[in-house]
C-alpha cells in the first residue's frame, strides 16, 4: 500500500463556514450600528414641553460657585436651586478640573436631594 502524500489544504469547508459568519454579521450589523432595535413608535396628541436652554452652575478652581454667571456662596446657590422647578428645568454644571471634587460631591447632591432629573456635565474632548 502506497499513502497518498497531500499537496494542498481543502479549504472549502472553511471558506463555507466564513460565508455563514458573514451573513449573520451582515445582518445583525443595523442592530449594532443603531445600538437599538429599529421600532416605529406610536404617535400622542400631548408632547412634552421641550428643554429650551440648560441652566448653568459653574466652579472654579478656587471654589466659588456661579449660577447663570452670577458669583455667589452655597447657601445662596442652595436658596436659587429651590427656586427652580425640579421636572421642567435642566441644568448643566461646568466644574474646573483643578478645582476640589468635593464641591462638585456637594452640588449633586443638592440636586439629587431636591429631585432634580435633567443634569448634563459638561466635559471638553
């Protein structure tokens, strides 16, 4: 008995296998991309109000807190906050990185604890 040396690798089963893998990326890839499954949702005749403009709190690096660019201590950023209404107003906080983390601690908390929903951060890239 003679054995058969082979020359070359069969790679059909593999180049099957690849195809099949490239069918399912293929067309699962709209889910990836959208990061959610495409609904058409039903229609309302109420909308909600629209956010308008975000409000600002700012910190510095020294500690000082601003509301709409005006300078003032906590407590007085306390007495605006409550002036604001909780489920209609966005605010967004700008906090200097150099400044104590335990001013922007302080100022979620406020807004956590008079039940503010709508907070952005904004950061630079």
């Amino acid at each position: 008995m003679k054995i058969k040396k082979f020359d070359q690798i069969n790679v059909l089963p593999f180049i099957d296998i690849m195809l099949v893998l490239l069918v399912i990326v293929l067309s699962s890839a709209s889910f990836v991309s959208k990061g959610t499954i495409p609904v058409k949702l039903p229609e309302a005749s109420s909308k909600a109000a629209p956010v308008t403009k975000f409000l600002s709190i700012v910190i510095d690096r020294n500690g000082h807190f601003y509301f709409e660019n005006e300078k003032m201590g906590f407590e007085a950023l306390k007495a605006k906050i409550d002036t604001l209404n909780p489920k209609k107003d966005a605010l967004v906080i700008k906090s200097d990185a150099r400044s104590q983390f335990q001013n922007f601690v302080k100022v979620i908390d406020l807004l956590k604890s008079r039940g503010f929903e709508k907070i952005s951060i904004e950061t630079k890239q």
